[in-house]
C-alpha cells in the first residue's frame, strides 16, 4: 500500500506506471487485432466478392421494408372495407352499393399482393447473390489463413516449439480456422442483410411516421449498447473457453501419446483429475456465458417489447387524432417489429463474429511472430566451393525457456573438412545442444558458431542445414510407409540408392521379409517398429541425403552389437570425406576419431585423441574396452545370462543385442481402406437398440432441477411471439371500432410491455439453467470418456482407428455433439414446440380455412426454416475442407515432429503438400456455397410468396365470407411464428442424429469392458511379493499381427533377487517379454507367474504396482521435474526427502540443483537431453520401491559414470 501511495504520489511514476499498463494492454493478443484483420490477405477477386456481397445483402434486407410499404396500403383497404362492414350490413338499401364496394376492395388489394411477388423475386436472386459471395469469400480467406498460420509454424524458431506445445499448436490450427471461417461467411452477408432490413425499416418509418419512429430510436441505443457489451464480453469468454479446452486437449493428447508409461504407473485417476481439473476452467466460463447470454437476449427482448409498447401507445393516439392512417401504423409498427428481429439476426451472428475475432487474435499472433531463424528466408550467404569446417569461437548458451540456467560456457573448438571429431561427457553436459547450434536451431548468447568459415547466423539457413545430415539418439518416424520415411533424406532417391542404404544400415534383412516391405506402414510414432529398427531406418534416411556433414547423436545406441557393428562400419564409410560430429557414450564409437572433446558442465575439459583418453584423468570415460571388443562380432547363438543380486529386487534388463533372430513384429495389417472400413462399421456395430441419447440424458440426472425450471421458461419464452400476434391482431380491431379506441391500445400496449417483462425472465433463466445443465453434461461425458480411454488394454490403443488423434478427436467432438442437442438446444426445442402449439390452437380458433391452408404451406417454410437456420447455424458445414487436410495428419505430425522437418529442411516440401491437399476440398467448398446460395434464395423468397397467398385468401374471406381483418392479421402472424418455429426445430435434426451418433460412441466407449481392466477390483491381492517371475511355455503374438507368433514356447525363471539379462537382436521379443510382465497383453499360450501366481488371476493395479518399469525412449510430463518423479508412486504420499534420495540414486541430483527453479522447473517442450530425461525416468521407478524393476535399454542415453551409478 505504501508502494502504491508513493507512486500515485508523484506524477512522473503515475505516467510510467500507466505507459506500463498500455504496452501490457499491447501484447494482449485479445486486444490487438479488430475484426476486419481477418480480411487482410484479400485479392482483387476478394474485394469484388465483398462489394457485390454487400450492395446485394443489403438490398435483400431492404426487400422487407418495401414490402411493409406495400403492406399499409393493404392494411389500409382492409380497415376502411372492415370498418364500412361494420355499419351498412343492417340496410337493405345499399346492397347495391356494397357489391361495387367489395369488387373495388378486391382489386385494389390484389394489385397490392401481386407487388409482393415481385418483391419476392428480388428477394431470390439478392438473397443467392450475396450468399454466393460471402461463402466464396469465406473459403479463400479461411485458406489463406489456414495456409499463412501452417507456414508460420513451419517458420517459428524452436525457441518458439520449447514454449508452446503441439497439442496447444494442432488445436489452434483444427479449431479456430473454422470459427473465422463462420465468422467470415454467409454469417456477414446475413448480418448485412439484418442491417439493411435495420436501415429499410428506419427509412420507410420514417417516411410513414416519423414521430412514432422517433420514440423508438429514444430506446434502440440500449440495443446497441447491450450488443457491444455481448460482443466484448463473448469475446473474452471465448478466448478463455478455448485456452482451457486447448490445456486440457494437449494433456489428453501426451497422456494417450505415453499410453504404456501411464499404464505401467497406474496414474490413470490422478491424469483425469488433472484433466478435469483443465476442464473446469472451460465449464465455469461456459455457465457464466450462459448467464450472460440469457441475461443479453432477455434484456433485447424486453427493450423491444418496449419499443412494441411505446409504438402501441404514442401510434394509437397518432391514428385517433387522425394524424396518421391506420394503414401508416401498421407499416411503421411492422417495422419496428422486424427491426427488432433484424436486430436479433444481428445479435444472433455476433457471437459468430466475436468468435471468429478472439480466433483471429490467436492466429495472427502466432502469423505475425518474427522468427529470428527464418527458413523461409532467402538472405543468407550460400557460399561457393566452400570448405565444410566447423568452429565454435567462445560459444556460450542457455535455452530460451529457461534463460537461468547456461548449458554452454566460453565453448572453443574447430573441426576441420573431412575430420571425425567425437564429443564426450556426462549427460546434460551440452552435447545435444552442440548439435543443435550447429543447425542453428537456435542462436548463441555469445560466440560464435561457424560453419564453412562463416557465422552461422550470416548464412542462409536453408542452405546450411541442406549441407547437414542428422541421426538422433530418438529417431523420429512419421506414420507413413519405411520408403517415404526413408525419402526424407533425399526426395529424388531411386529405389536402388534407398536399397542400398538400407543395406548400409543393416535394415534390409528385416525390411524384406515384410509382407509389404517398403510400402510397410510404421504406425503412429513408428509404434510398429523396435527401438534398433527404427534407428536402423533413420541411419538410412541419413545415408541417402550424402551430407557434406553428419551429425551422429548416439547413431547406434538402440543397436545391438552384432548390428552396431555392421552400421558403425557403414557409418564409417559414409564418413569418409565428410566432417563428421558424432555424441557417443561407447568408447567403440569413437576408436577411429580424429579427435575427441570432452565436455564437463558445459564448457570444454579436454581435447585429444582416443589414444591419450585413458592416460587423463578428465576424460568422461575411466576406461576403454580392449581393442578386441570392437571387431566385428559373428552373430551368436541365443541366449540368456543369470547372476545372483543380495537385493530383493528382480531386474528384467535389455543390454546389449547379439541374437539372431527372424524379425517379423513390424508388419502392420493395415491401410486406408481398411480404417475406413473400420470406422464405418464400427459406427454401424456401435449404434445401441436402448435410446443412448436417453442415457445420456440420465447422466444429466444432477441437473434435473435446472432442467425443469430452463424447461417451464422455455415455454413461457416460446409463447412471447404468437401471444404478440394474438396482441397485433386486436389492436388492429381497435381500429375498426368506435369505441374507447385509446383505453384499449394503451391497455394492450401494457399488457405488451408485460410481455416483454416475461420474456426477459424467461430467457434469462431459460440460457441460464440449460447453459449449466449443459456445460456440466459436457465435462462429465469428457471426463468419463478420457477415463474410459485410459482403462483400455494396451491393444486397444494399437488398433490404428484409435490412434492418438482420433481418440483426441472423439473426446472433444462428440461430447460437444452431445451437448449440440442437450442444453441450450434442448431449450430452444421447448420453446419451439411451445411457439408452435400455441399457434395452431390460435390459427383454429380465428379461421379454420386460413389454418388449413397455412398447414398446406407449413412444409414449404418448414424448408425455408431449415435452409436459413441451417446458415444460421453452420450445420451443413461438415463438409470436405477440414476433413481431408486432417485425416491424413499432416499438420500434426508436422508440428509435433518439428526438429526433424528443420533437420531435413522439409519445410517447404511439407507446405506444398498441404497447400495441394487444400485444393480439392476448397473446389468442394465452393461448390457447395453456390448450391447453399440457391437454397438460401428459396429460404427467403418463399416466406414472401407465401404472404402473397395468404392475403389473397384472406382477401376472399374478408369480402366474402364475413371473416374478420383481425382473423386474418392474428393468423397469419401467428402461424408464420410456428412455422419458423417448426423450421428451426427441423435444422437440428442433423444435429440430433449426429449426437445420437456421438453419444452411441460414448456410450459404447463407456460400457466396453477391456479385456484387462485396470479399475477392476477383482484378482488376488498378496499380502506380500517376493518379486518372482516365470515365464512357462509362452506363446504370444501382437493382435494387431495374428500371423506374426513372436514369442514360441518361451520359458525362462527368475528368481527373488536375480538379476535376468536379456539379449537378442532387434525385434526378437525382448521387449515384449516385459510388456507380458506388465500385462499389458495376455498370453496366447502358456502362463507368465508372479510369485508362482499366474498374473491373470491377479489384481492389474496391484501387479503393476509391484513393478518399476523404464522404458527405451522414456515419456516425461508437461509438469515439473518434481511432479514427474511422484508420477511413479500413487499408493502413499512422497516427501521431498524421498525425491532427493531418488534423483541421487538416478545421479541427476546435481543437475536439478543448477536449474533456477530447481525441482520446481517444468520440463514440457522437449527441454531435457535424451540422458536427463532418462534419468528423471529412472528416479521415477526408483521413488516407487518396486519388488520387480524392468528396465528397457534404460542406460541407453548415459554415459559411462552415470550409467555406472
């Protein structure tokens, strides 16, 4: 408070504080761009679009006002011959008289009608015209964006990648394109059309009566102003909506990427609180936008009311005193009648276009971000003839994320053209980010990096990194064939060069035995493939480019020996005459180096050769094999290899693989055809005979109460507009009659404001109660499906229809289907039906002929409310445009693998492809505007023809039939009102059926019992584990492969407190033999024992919780290093003592403790070494105290003292 007062006090810190205030106000994304940013890449084409799509949604606007000024003047003749009507039946002496009366009546009112066809036919083509240019528009700017929003992705730095995850990124690029483009399309061109029905109905009221009009606009300000408000205030809860959908869609989409890894640690519930937790920051903003939204509608509706009351009021004394014609008040009160509902068109699209702009800030953000590392770019050198040395000059660097804590201090050493220098040290000493400056993926703080003799930030980047080959220590697959995958190092390889690589890379042998062999897809992340052949693949894709230099991060370290022995040798030839750095913690990597630099802490401890590193006491190894182990080893016979431990601990470890053995496990029975099949019938299998919206309908059961109330309301709201009609047909017989003409209007034109009180309540209650039932539905149904999805056997999760995505997909879209048709929208179809029963029974009451011709016409508006809410509402977009850019995953994978399309500079290549893929579905688009266009121009045109219709039948009835003007006005208003109603109703029956669809998958998701459960409670429980395993007679294949057996009669036995060793070639099963442990799949012959227990008859949770598992490729958590380690351990609290102990024991103690925020430092953004994050792994299985530890190559990513701690 102090600190405040002394600020306020003095004037020169006010104005600094307040500059503050404004440049914060500046970065906020939400605030930065207007709405029409979204139209900033427009051609000349778009600005013609644009033109034509106002002059002609305007004009279609207007066609209502005109038709209004034809209007009175039928009104006109319909009092005057109802009022001559009421005082000269009685005398027979002017019979006569009256028939030349009647025939003058209806001629004059016919000619009238008849302009309201050719009012209706202006309609048709100005309604297809403009809605045919906004859609086109639409679709060429929602492409370009889309197009400038993927390139800026593909542009941004890693700085950028480190801070923004790729499911945060992917969820951006999938959902908010869509809502710019809604918020460009026909949703503008029909906002035009209600304001130029706005401005028409100002004007021609204006002509007919201007001092009633003038009353009016005394209130239409407070629309306005109750409009701005709704915008702004929808557009921060957009914002607010999507950030925690986007927090909760990325943890869902780590969670399932890391499937195995929450399994083996039983995480499950303490993963969906969190998800939950994500997702009631989205459900809180939604009730509030509810509220909001019911308080903004009932607060308009009753200003119009208002406005309705005050026109009843002032206009009825106007036409008494005989100012103003009857027929002038009722075209100025039907003006004001559908300025109001113009004005709710516009009420209804601005959240459309609030939406589209919170999105637009979101993406322009992102579009105008200047990456300081532009691939893109042309500047740059690209020199000629150079020579491919490499030097770092005093290089120092810390990552921007966490700018705290230097991983590169005064770094200093030259590799000259054609050397092979390895670099050594401790994990997390720098050598990854070594390699990564070299590529420049990011820039030093200080120093210098060359490359050919020249800073690298002076060079261009294309060119620099087309000069570099990569094989990381993680390759990166993407889910497409092993020759496409192979294609990334070279675009143009032949068949040969990609064979032959293959060969170098010792991965033909198991490529050819593959039904499909090159044409083999990999799976999601290479999933169908082991850690040694994914690597193998990815030593190829490197050999094909022929850098000028490669770059060799643990090239090997997924390898057997027998295998690494062959690559190493290929690797070596591919070496010669190029500048090679290689990371390497086996000594028989780095034997033939020129030169060896040793990296302690991050900075430079020593330079030699391989022959003076055992003589110094600095290097990061203690010793080196005796040449004897780096000759090329013949493959030896299987086998496995025991020794006793004083631990009682049992430990299932991959070390190094020399088995021969026939590698079939990554055949993958699988393609397009065949997900789509699987999709189709699935949707087919899932449909259940027992109403599944009704189930769902039960899950709302909490809800109930608020449910009933929005349901009452509904009714009351939905009756407003008939009983408007009922009130506009008898003030219109005030007229007719002599009689207290000002007591009755002013009464009606209370009982009108009375109304408009009423409806405020009831739409406020009504959004308000359906928009919580709803918002909760929503959560419960995400959040029960995430946990259904994580209680899922292993196998579930193969199937390449449940692939990450997809399910990411299915969690967010189909609860929100749900929702399409619960909520709010079951209030609308409450207040629909009541709109729409009530007026029938008034249309009955007043004029049984009218009512049945109306019916006869009801099916032609019904159409018309279909096709206009459809627009409305965006219900047809369902269309081509998002699917196909999409279902083939080419943005995601993209985005999620970035480090690799810099690597291999596919930036481009990868921007054309989607680019082309944008084509087919834009023609698709556009194809389908123009038949919605038509559509839309019948939606419009019809409502006029069928007014024409129906006053030329009232025109009979009335002149011949003694019905009354009144009968006539009250009908067809009221019956117009059901049928809007009835056609609004009828937009969400897509709705209804593909909810019905979704809740089918929901439901069938939520009542699938896994074959292994791991929220079940059934199975043994020992009090105690020994921690011994048996393996008898196993038999097992993956049931995604029925025909691949890899594992026959497997039988192997460790004792309590042995150590088991299991070696073998790449693929041979080794790492199956621990997911069996884990039972993440069941056997298909023999048993796996636990404490002489088979493990089916065991508890899941309880097994796996006697079991520490470390993976290969090890997944950590978007959280703190903290919270990664308490991962492991979910049965009892973990102090921080426990913690310690863990990460010393995993030796990355000393690590966390250089950190800035220490353990406290979150490790999202793929921040960590492949050593570090193996590791914190580690210390994860360790902090759970398991009885039995499976360890996966998990030393793979150490150097040697680590590894040996």
């Amino acid at each position: 408070m102090a600190l405040m007062t002394k600020t306020f006090g003095r004037r020169e810190n006010l104005f600094m504080l307040m500059n503050k205030k404004l440049l914060k106000s500046k970065e906020d994304s939400e605030n930065v761009y207007s709405y029409f940013s979204l139209y900033r890449y427009m051609g000349c084409l778009d600005y013609l679009l644009v033109v034509a799509g106002t002059v002609f949604g305007l004009a279609c606007g207007a066609a209502a006002p005109l038709l209004f000024f034809f209007f009175g003047d039928l009104v006109t003749e319909f009092t005057d011959f109802g009022v001559y009507k009421s005082c000269s039946f009685n005398y027979q002496n002017v019979n006569t008289f009256d028939y030349f009366t009647v025939r003058r009546f209806e001629d004059d009112s016919i000619a009238t009608v008849i302009k309201f066809v050719y009012v209706g036919v202006a309609v048709f083509v100005c309604a297809g015209v403009f809605v045919a240019c906004w859609s086109t528009l639409s679709v060429r700017q929602a492409r370009n964006i889309r197009l400038k929003c993927f390139h800026a992705l593909l542009q941004q730095d890693m700085a950028f990648h480190d801070k923004n995850t790729a499911g945060e990124l992917n969820a951006q690029l999938a959902e908010d394109i869509p809502k710019i483009q809604d918020g460009l399309g026909d949703k503008v061109g029909i906002t035009l059309q209600n304001i130029g029905m706005l401005i028409g109905c100002l004007v021609v009221a204006f002509l007919k009566t201007w001092k009633v009009t003038l009353v009016n606009l005394a209130i239409a300000p407070f629309l306005g102003i109750v409009s701005s408000i709704v915008f702004q205030v929808n557009t921060m809860f957009d914002g607010k909506e999507a950030k925690a959908y986007a927090k909760a869609g990325s943890l869902a989409e780590e969670t399932l990427h890391s499937i195995r890894t929450v399994l083996a640690y039983g995480c499950q519930d303490k993963i969906v609180d969190r998800f939950g937790k994500n997702l009631d920051s989205a459900k809180q903003v939604g009730i509030k936008k509810g509220l909001v939204l019911g308080l903004s509608i009932g607060i308009s509706r009753c200003l119009v009311y208002a406005m309705y009351a005050a026109s009843f009021w002032y206009g009825s004394v106007l036409v008494v005193d005989k100012e103003i014609r009857v027929g002038d008040f009722v075209t100025s009160l039907s003006c004001v009648i559908f300025f109001s509902f113009a004005f709710g068109g516009v009420m209804k699209n601005w959240e459309y276009l609030s939406g589209a702009k919170s999105a637009g800030n979101r993406i322009f953000k992102i579009i105008d971000r200047k990456s300081k590392i532009d691939v893109f770019s042309n500047d740059g050198i690209r020199p000629q003839d150079p020579r491919f040395t490499v030097e770092f000059k005093n290089v120092s660097f810390s990552y921007p994320s966490r700018p705290d804590t230097e991983i590169l201090k005064d770094v200093t050493f030259q590799v000259e053209e054609g050397q092979q220098i390895a670099i050594i040290g401790g994990s997390g000493c720098g050598k990854s980010t070594a390699m990564r400056l070299i590529q420049r993926f990011y820039d030093a703080n200080e120093g210098e990096v060359l490359v050919a003799g020249h800073d690298v930030k002076t060079l261009n980047v294309n060119w620099l990194r087309d000069m570099i080959g990569v094989v990381d220590q993680e390759p990166v697959l993407f889910n497409t064939t092993i020759g496409e995958n192979i294609r990334w190092g070279r675009e143009n390889v032949t068949d040969d060069e990609m064979a032959e690589a293959c060969k170098l890379a010792n991965a033909y042998d198991f490529i050819k035995v593959l039904p499909e062999k090159f044409n083999t897809l990999v799976g999601e992340s290479g999933a169908q493939l082991s850690g040694g052949q994914k690597q193998r693949i990815a030593i190829a894709r490197a050999i094909v480019r022929k850098p000028s230099i490669l770059l060799l991060d643990e090239a090997t370290s997924a390898l057997d020996t027998y295998n690494e022995a062959v690559v190493q040798s290929a690797l070596n030839n591919a070496m010669k005459g190029r500048t090679t750095i290689m990371v390497a913690h086996r000594l028989s990597t780095i034997k033939d180096t020129d030169k060896i630099i040793t990296l302690k802490g991050g900075s430079v401890t020593q330079v030699c050769t391989y022959d003076e590193l055992d003589k110094s006491e600095m290097g990061a190894y203690e010793k080196k094999p005796k040449p004897k182990d780096f000759k090329k080893v013949p493959k030896p016979k299987p086998k496995f290899t025991q020794r006793k431990r004083t631990k009682r601990r049992t430990t299932m470890r991959k070390l190094t693989r020399s088995l021969t053995s026939l590698n079939k496990t990554s055949d993958l029975e699988s393609n397009a055809s065949d997900d789509e099949e699987s999709e189709s019938g699935e949707d087919v299998m899932i449909l259940p005979e027992d109403a599944p919206m009704m189930r769902l309908i039960k899950m709302n059961k909490p809800e109930w109460p608020y449910i009933a109330v929005g349901c009452v309301s509904a009714l009351f709201a939905g009756a407003g507009d008939p009983v408007l009609a009922l009130l506009f047909g008898r003030v219109l017989t005030v007229f007719t009659s002599s009689n207290d003409q000002l007591y009755w209007s002013r009464l009606y034109a209370i009982l009108m404001f009375v109304l408009g009180v009423i409806t405020f309540v009831s739409y406020t209650i009504k959004s308000s109660t359906f928009g919580k039932s709803g918002m909760e539905l929503t959560v419960r149904l995400r959040t029960s499906s995430f946990r259904a999805m994580l209680g899922q056997e292993v196998a579930y999760f193969d199937d390449p229809v449940n692939s990450t995505s997809n399910l990411c997909n299915r969690l967010s879209s189909d609860a929100a289907k749900v929702q399409g048709a619960t909520g709010e929208r079951l209030g609308l179809l409450f207040q629909n039906f009541s709109a729409l029963g009530i007026a029938i029974i008034i249309s009955f009451v007043y004029s049984w002929q009218m009512a049945l011709m109306l019916f006869g016409l009801i099916p032609f508006l019904i159409v018309s409310g279909f096709v206009d809410m459809m627009l409305q509402t965006g219900a047809t977009k369902q269309n081509d445009f998002e699917k196909a850019v999409f279902a083939g995953e080419l943005s995601s994978q993209s985005i999620n693998n970035i480090r690799l399309v810099a690597s291999f500079t596919k930036e481009k290549e990868i921007y054309r492809s989607y680019e082309k893929a944008l084509e087919k579905p834009m023609r698709n688009s556009l194809k389908f505007g123009f038949i919605t266009s038509l559509s839309y121009g019948y939606s419009q045109s019809i409502v006029q023809f069928s007014v024409a219709a129906i006053f030329r039948l009232g025109i009979y009835l009335v002149a011949y039939d003694d019905l009354t003007f009144e009968s006539v006005f009250v009908v067809l208003l009221a019956v117009t009102f059901g049928a809007i109603a009835a056609g609004q109703n009828a937009i969400y029956a897509p709705d209804y059926a593909a909810a019905k669809l979704s809740a089918a998958r929901i439901i069938k998701l939520l009542d699938r019992v896994p074959t292994i459960n791991p929220y079940s409670d059934d199975g043994l429980k020992p009090a105690n584990c020994s921690g011994e395993i048996q393996l008898e007679l196993v038999e097992f294949y993956y049931p995604t492969r029925p025909d691949v057996e890899v594992l026959k009669k497997c039988s192997i036995k460790v004792a309590c407190g042995q150590t088991l060793a299991l070696v073998g070639k790449s693929g041979c099963g080794k790492s199956t033999v621990i997911q069996l442990i884990e039972r993440f799949y069941d056997v298909a012959g023999g048993k796996v024992l636990l404490d002489g227990v088979d493990i089916k008859l065991l508890n899941v949770e309880w097994l796996r919780g006697q079991i520490g598992l470390v993976s290969q490729e090890p997944s950590l958590f978007n959280q703190t290093i903290k919270e990664n380690i308490t991962f492991g351990q979910t049965t009892r609290p973990v102090s921080d003592d426990d913690i310690k102990k863990a990460a010393e024991m995993a030796h990355i103690e000393e690590f966390i403790d250089s950190l800035a925020e220490k353990y406290d430092t979150n490790v999202g953004g793929k921040q960590l070494s492949a050593g570090q994050k193996q590791r914190i792994a580690i210390a994860r299985a360790l902090v759970r105290e398991p009885r039995v530890l499976l360890l996966d190559e998990a030393t793979s990513a150490l150097d040697n003292e680590s590894e040996k701690v």
